[in-house]
C-alpha cells in the first residue's frame, strides 16, 4: 500500500496517461491534506518511490503538498519542453539545487542569469566535439587502468565497484580537464557524499536548521568543505606555478586558465574572487565525476543480471578492439556498448529529477503554476512512462537501437536534461561510459553478491545506496 494512495496502473495506459491535459487554469490533483506526514517520510526516506506513487496514482500532473511546501510535479514530454526549454526563462534551479548552493556557491549547477552564461561561455569550449576527440586516449588509459586494478582482485574478495567507478571517473576528469591527478586527493569522493548528504537535509528541513550547529552532520559537512577547498586552492596554485615557470599551465587552454583569464568571477574583490573559484572548482569537480560513476555502477549491475547483455558486449568488444585500446573512431562501432548505455541511463537516469522554481505564474499542460511554485520535472518517472515505453521497467537496450524508428517524443528520453542548461559534458561522458563497458566486458565478469538487491539513493545524483560490492572473475 502506497502512503499516498493505492498504487494502480490504468488498463490503457497509452490512451488516458499520455494525453489526459487539465482545464486551462486547473489545480493539479495531489493526495489529501491527511496524507502530508507521509509525503514528508517519503521525501526524506524514498524521494524515487514518492514520485512513482504519485504519477501512477493521480497521472501525468500532480500537486504534493509537504507542510508549507507544494511541489508540481509534471510527466509528460510535452511538460518538460515546455519548462525545460520552451518557457525555460521563467524558471530557476529548484529544490535540491538551490539549497545545494548553500554548500556549493554559485557554481555552474546552481547559478543563474548572466553569471551563468558567463560561466557556460567559459567552459563549453572544453567540451567541444574537436577537443573531445582528442581526449579519448587518456580515458582509454583509465580504463585500462581500472581493468587492471579490478584484475587484482579476480578470485578474491568483493570489490565496491561504485567506490571504483568513483576513483575511474575522478581520475578522467582530472586527466581531461584539469592536468592534475586527483588521485592524489582520495578523501574526494567520500567529502562530495557528505555535500550531497548536506544538501538533501538542507532541502527537506526547509533550510532551517543553522549550519553552526554541532550536529554530526553539519560537522562532517563542513570537514569535506574543508577539504574539497584544499583540494581546488592545490589546484589553483598549481596551475599559478606552472604558468610562471613556462610550463604547460599557462597555454590558456586548460579549465583552470580559462576560469582565471576569464573575467568570471570578476577580479574587484581579491578574497570574493578566490572564494568563486573555488566554488566553481568544486562543482565542476561534482558535476564531472558524480553522474558517469552512478552510470556506470548501474550498468555493471545490470549487466551481471542479465547475463545474456554481457556475452553481447564481449563479443562486440572483441570483434571492435581486439585486444588494444579504443579509439574515438570506434564509438560508432561499439554500437550495442552505446544502447546498454542509454538504456542504462533511461532507468537509471543519474540527473534523476530536474527542479526549478517558477518566477512568474505559468500554465503547463493546461495547469496553473503560480509564481514561486516548486516545480519537479523526474526523469526517472518519465522514462518509465508507460505511453512511450512498452514493459517499461524492462532492460532492453535493443530499444536504442539505431535502425529500430523510435515512435516516442523527444523529451520522452532526456537523460542529459534538456533546454539551455542541457549537460555540456555529455559527450565526454558516453565515450566514458563506453570505452569502460567495452573494456571491462572483454576481460572480466563482474557479479553481485546473492541475495543483496541494489536500491537507488536519490541525492543530487542517483546512487546505489550503500556501494555496489560486486567479485571479480577474469572471462
């Protein structure tokens, strides 16, 4: 039994669920007044099942009343372009993300305005296609770091694959973006759980609670704000030393040389422009590793539950590679790799909820949004809606396949996001993810321990709560 009600199916879903639109100016419906302890657990404890319950119980909009809070969530393709990209100027970052800017500043994720296109303009040419595909050998040779590190332990004891898949993908951003090693820094990971922790505490205690308390949490918050600034003033030393002795660091081309030299934050007040760097460096830092590491650790757990998916992608790999490295050039030949990864990331969406705050009063899908409202576009739940997705909780990446015509809306599948702040990394992160199944997949099986189930986490990204401990067997 659902805390906001019984939790049903229509009979024909791809008739009422997909196209059922409200009255111009309507009320979404939402659980009952009665039911706002529940909703409050659900948010604290299960922010995935709060979200399913609510869209299979009461359809495509509805309205969660939680205390002095309402939250819109919205379903439909039609609703996420609509607020993602249509409308996208009446609407602001959202909960999550805007108490995430306590912890985190104004970095790229949580800022607005003009020092957001600032920012963007800064940072999308790193991101650039041209320069991507000259990235591709230092995430091979990640990779088969990893592969190697991972071989080590073939026949012993499990190994945290999401712990693993941390280090991977912190140790890319660092070679690809930074020309830093951020293994260096191993406490990284474990300090962004605690800004994660951080921020979703901060969203569903309304922010009320004064960060100086000594609660445990606060006091672990603030230890990994420390270090995470330890880590970005290294950073920003180390580029400032190079560059004075003619090194590599001052060619301008790095991330750390285009924040610096790029006007954003402006250089009046020394302290508030070194705190923006900061800030900047630590989402960049998040950002950048968080989603394909939730990614990826999905994708390892579905593989070994589906036996038959990893034969395929060995065998691909295999044909594609050989036994050397990939290459950009192989993307499009590892072209099953590419479908289990979009597949993975249509249950799994790492982004798993897009929020924004409403700054005028808005219609969306013929209901009224008034100004200030919360509103909560899930992209988990959109990719399991059951009018564009047959078995819609099924893993089947035969449905990315290229020659299969795909019938469903474009903003039916948006694990990226969608609108002006689409994810700017997007590319260097399928050819992460890629190059990382295919390589694994040709040497080694990776398999869950019996009995344990793997439960997603929603903080700012979609977790495996409790890591993903997984034994290794060379194939």
């Amino acid at each position: 039994m659902s805390l906001i009600g019984e939790r049903t199916r229509p009979a024909a879903p791809a008739a009422r669920r997909g196209t059922r639109p409200g009255g111009t100016g309507a009320v979404p419906p939402g659980p009952p007044f009665s039911a706002t302890p529940g909703l409050f657990a659900k948010l604290v404890t299960d922010r995935i099942g709060l979200f399913a319950d609510a869209t299979a119980r009461y359809g495509d909009a509805v309205r969660l009343s939680i205390g002095p809070k309402s939250i819109y969530l919205f379903n439909h393709p039609d609703h996420a372009k609509h607020v993602l990209a249509d409308n996208s100027g009446n609407y602001h970052k959202g909960i999550g993300l805007s108490e995430a800017r306590r912890v985190i500043g104004d970095g790229l994720l949580t800022s607005e305005g003009e020092l957001w296109r600032a920012q963007r303009r800064t940072i999308q040419p790193m991101f650039q296609n041209k320069r991507i595909t000259h990235q591709d050998e230092a995430v091979a040779q990640e990779a088969a770091g990893l592969v190697a590190r991972l071989r080590a332990h073939a026949g012993g004891p499990p190994v945290d694959i999401a712990e693993e898949m941390t280090g991977l993908t912190l140790g890319v951003l660092g070679r690809t973006l930074l020309d830093a090693d951020l293994g260096a820094f191993g406490s990284i990971g474990h300090s962004f759980e605690a800004v994660q922790d951080q921020a979703m505490f901060e969203m569903v205690s309304l922010s009320m609670v004064p960060l100086w308390l000594p609660l445990p949490g606060h006091l672990r918050f603030r230890r990994a704000r420390r270090e995470l600034y330890r880590v970005a003033d290294h950073l920003l030393a180390s580029h400032l030393r190079s560059a004075g002795n003619g090194g590599g660091g001052g060619d301008g081309d790095g991330l750390v040389a285009r924040l610096l030299g790029s006007g954003v934050p402006p250089s009046g007040d020394p302290r508030a422009a070194h705190q923006r760097l900061r800030e900047e460096l630590v989402t960049l830092l998040l950002a950048g590793h968080e989603t394909t590491a939730s990614t990826l650790s999905w994708a390892f757990h579905l593989i070994d539950r589906h036996p038959e998916v990893g034969e395929r992608l060995r065998e691909e790999a295999v044909a594609v590679l050989g036994d050397r490295l990939p290459r950009y050039e192989d993307l499009h030949r590892l072209r099953y790799t590419a479908m289990v990864v979009e597949e993975v990331m249509r249950l799994y969406p790492p982004v798993w909820a897009l929020t924004r705050k409403a700054l005028a009063a808005d219609e969306v899908g013929g209901y009224h949004v008034p100004a200030g409202a919360d509103v909560v576009v899930s992209t988990y739940t959109l990719h399991r809606h059951p009018a564009f997705w047959d078995d819609p909780d099924r893993f089947d990446p035969e449905r990315f396949d290229p020659e299969r015509p795909a019938a469903r809306p474009r903003y039916a599948y948006i694990p990226f996001g969608a609108g002006p702040r689409f994810c700017v990394g997007n590319h260097l992160g399928m050819m992460e993810a890629t190059f990382v199944i295919a390589m694994v997949a040709r040497e080694l099986r990776l398999a869950g321990l019996p009995g344990r189930e793997a439960f997603p986490e929603a903080m700012l990204s979609l977790r495996v709560r409790g890591g993903l401990p997984m034994t290794v067997r060379a194939v």
